[in-house]
C-alpha cells in the first residue's frame, strides 16, 4: 500500500521543480481556507440564528476530530514526505505524524456535520469542496501523502457517525426525561401548607 501512496504522491506533488504560480495558490490553499470555512461557518450562524446552536455543536465535532486526529498522527508517527526526503518542505511545517491530515480531518468533520443538517447542507457541500482542494494543496506542497488525506476524510466519517448517535440519545432520550421531570416539577405544589 506505501507503494501506492507513494506513487499517487509524486503524481500529485509540487516535485523539486514546481510552476511558481501553481505553487503559490498551493501554498494559499494550504494554509488558509480552514479560516474560510470558519468564516463561511460564522456567517451561516449570524444569517440563519435558529441554526447559531448548531453550527457551535458543529465546532466541537471539529474540535473532537483535531483532538483524535493530532493523537493518532502522535500515536502512529508516521513520516511526512519531505521527512522521508520525497519532496521539499514548500510551507513551514513541524515533522510530527502526518496520518491522519488534522487539517483534512477537522474540515471534512465540519462538512459533513453539516450535511446532516437540511437547512445548512448546501454549506457542508461547499466545505467538502474546499477540503478536497486543501487536502491536494497539501499533497501538493509536501506537507502530507494522499492516504494522511483519506485517513482525515475516514475520521471526519467517524466523528461524524458519533456526533448523529449523540444527537440521536439526546432526541429520543434525554429530551423525553428532562421533559417529564419539567412536568413532575410543575404539578406539585410550590406554596407551604397553611398551620
């Protein structure tokens, strides 16, 4: 499979003799559009309140596949390609673990979080897109191998299947007995019997 992994990267990366241009949008890509999403994400929940709780529910699924994405890539270690000497480092980074990609972890959980939501699915779309562009940016600038990409998409899907079980046992429930202990508390009598 590292075979694989190897030949997909050197058909996708910069390689020591990168177009310029091709270069600089890789490296813009790379490095920024997880503040794009943020800021898409920030203006669905200013435009769309009834949807504010869920684009902060959105944020911890986020934050949970950054937590489990840096202590898998920690845990397995495995070399980035300009560790293992296949392409010049093109961005400043540190040579920690590469898989899974945090960065393609963290944007494909938001996206698909958000899908699961009908009124913000067409932002989750547009997430998604962008973390296919960032996850070859970053291939393309020597900072991950496609497979640390696909093992960011594969726990942004589990993250992803957590976050709707959660939501599930939270709807059918804790909902149910936080409402039928409101209703308990409700009926009894809240004055103090007379002497």
């Amino acid at each position: 499979m590292q075979a694989v992994n190897i030949s997909l990267f050197q058909w996708l990366a910069a390689g020591p003799a990168p177009d310029a241009h091709l270069l600089w949008l890789a490296a813009l890509l790379a490095e920024g559009t997880s503040w794009l999403c943020l800021a898409l994400l920030a203006v669905a929940a200013w435009r769309q309140p009834a949807q504010r709780g869920y684009a902060m529910a959105t944020l911890a699924a986020a934050a949970a596949a950054a937590l489990a994405a840096h202590a898998l890539a920690g845990a397995l270690n495995l070399p980035r390609p300009f560790v293992a000497g296949l392409s010049p480092n093109y961005i400043a980074h540190g040579a920690r673990g590469a898989l899974p990609s945090a960065h393609a972890s963290v944007m494909f959980t938001l996206a698909l979080v958000l899908c699961l939501r009908p009124a913000l699915r067409t932002l989750g779309l547009a997430v998604f897109a962008i973390a296919l562009v960032t996850g070859w940016a970053r291939i393309y600038v020597g900072a991950h191998f496609p497979f640390d990409i696909a093992a960011g998409l594969a726990l942004g899907v589990v993250i992803t299947a957590l976050f709707w079980v959660l939501g599930v046992v939270v709807r059918r429930i804790v909902v149910p007995l936080v409402a039928r202990d409101d209703a308990r508390s409700a009926a009894k009598p809240t004055g103090s019997p007379a002497a």
